[in-house]
C-alpha cells in the first residue's frame, strides 16, 4: 500500500535507501583512495572529467633509447654517441650545424637546439612501409625516446639526465626522409615526426637516462 505521505511503497522506499547509502560509500571510498588528492578526484568527477592520476612531475615517463649527433657534412649519416652536453639557449655542444644559432626572423637562439622522436613512432613507420626495422639515428634526430609521447608533452618542459628541455614544436619532414625508404616521409606529415626542443637548463644526456616530466618550470 502506498505511504499516504510519500506517495511511495515500501520497496521504492527501500530503492532509493540503497542508491543513497551505495553513493555515500562510493564517496567514502574515493576519498580514501584519492588521499591528499580527493578534491581533484570530485572535482573531475562533478565536471563529468575523467581523472588522470597525477604521477608525470614524479614518476618516470620514458628513457632516452639512443643519442644521435649531425656530422658537419650535410646529409652524412648520423653517428651513435653515449652521451650529449647541452647548453642553455644554444643546443648541443660540439654539434657544428645547429650550436649556438640565431633565428632570422626573431635575432634570437633558434629553437632548432635539439630533435627528438619516439622508437614507437619509428616502429609504426617501418611496418607502414613493409620494412623490419629503421635502424637508429636513420630519422636524424638527436634523442630517440620510448615510453613517452612526445606531441602530447608540447609546451611543456622535461627533465632528461640532469638537463631541462622545454619540447617546442613538431617537426616537419624533410626529403632526407624518402631517402631511408620511399614514402617515409609522407608518413611523417602531421606531427609524426617527433619534435624540435630547446635547452633551458645545461647538463650531461646519457642513453637509458629517464625522462621525467620537470617537477617546476624554469624561466625560458
């Protein structure tokens, strides 16, 4: 019989006893889990966002897989080296093309400092076009990376040994490209092609050093 209160039974009554002690424990519980972080939890939750746990300013998110530097002869392959100096607001040392330059248009330090792009890119490239593998440095880009997205991480800075990068732009493709394999550099065009970095704090880049999302940005 109908509560002549409510206008609800019984059961409906005991339904929506269930829903609101089954909400306030699942509350309960996100607080819990979230720690330190449950304002960000409900928050993302109130606005229909997904939560994205904040772990990238302290966990690892990639390696440097292997290091490459440009010849001073264009269109020389590039060698394999086990570690790079860079410097702040010129590039990699010792690298005769790119070091030090200055932009024509802006009469500043190019943003052309250093290169970086993921194996994981690469390896998608190669099964595109057929091939077992591009063998390393084939791409010309100074930092081959794995683990990590790099278009994702654009506008942002990056901790790589004890040096600071701040990841500025995607690259473009150059002919360089069809000359690995035809098609290459076709592939390549919007943004897979890795992106170009500038050096905002000095230091040593070795292979298998790890790659962390820096912890506060420095002034550029």
């Amino acid at each position: 019989m109908p509560d002549s209160t409510s206008g609800e039974t019984p059961a409906a009554t005991h339904v929506t006893d269930f829903k609101e002690r089954a909400s306030a424990s699942f509350s309960l519980r996100l607080h819990n889990a979230a720690g330190s972080n449950g304002s960000n939890c409900r928050l993302a939750i109130a606005t229909g966002q997904r939560h994205k746990p904040l772990m990238m300013s302290q966990s690892i998110v990639g390696r440097v897989a292997s290091l490459h530097l440009h010849p001073a002869k264009p269109g020389a392959p590039l060698p394999s080296v086990e570690f790079i100096e860079v410097v702040a607001e010129k590039g990699i040392e010792g690298e005769p093309r790119y070091f030090g330059r200055i932009s024509q248009s802006s009469h500043e330090p190019s943003r052309r400092q250093v290169s970086l792009i993921e194996r994981e890119q690469i390896a998608r490239h190669a099964a595109a076009l057929g091939l077992e593998t591009i063998p390393p440095g084939a791409v010309r880009a100074n930092i081959e990376t794995s683990g990590l997205d790099l278009i994702e991480l654009l506008g942002r800075q990056i901790e790589v040994g004890n040096a600071v990068l701040l990841l500025c732009e995607p690259r473009t493709p150059c002919g360089k490209m069809d000359a690995v394999c035809n098609g290459l550099r076709a592939l390549m065009e919007n943004n897979r092609q890795g992106v170009l970095a500038q050096v905002v704090k000095s230091g040593r880049i070795r292979v298998n050093d790890s790659i962390r999302l820096a912890k506060a940005a420095l002034p550029v």
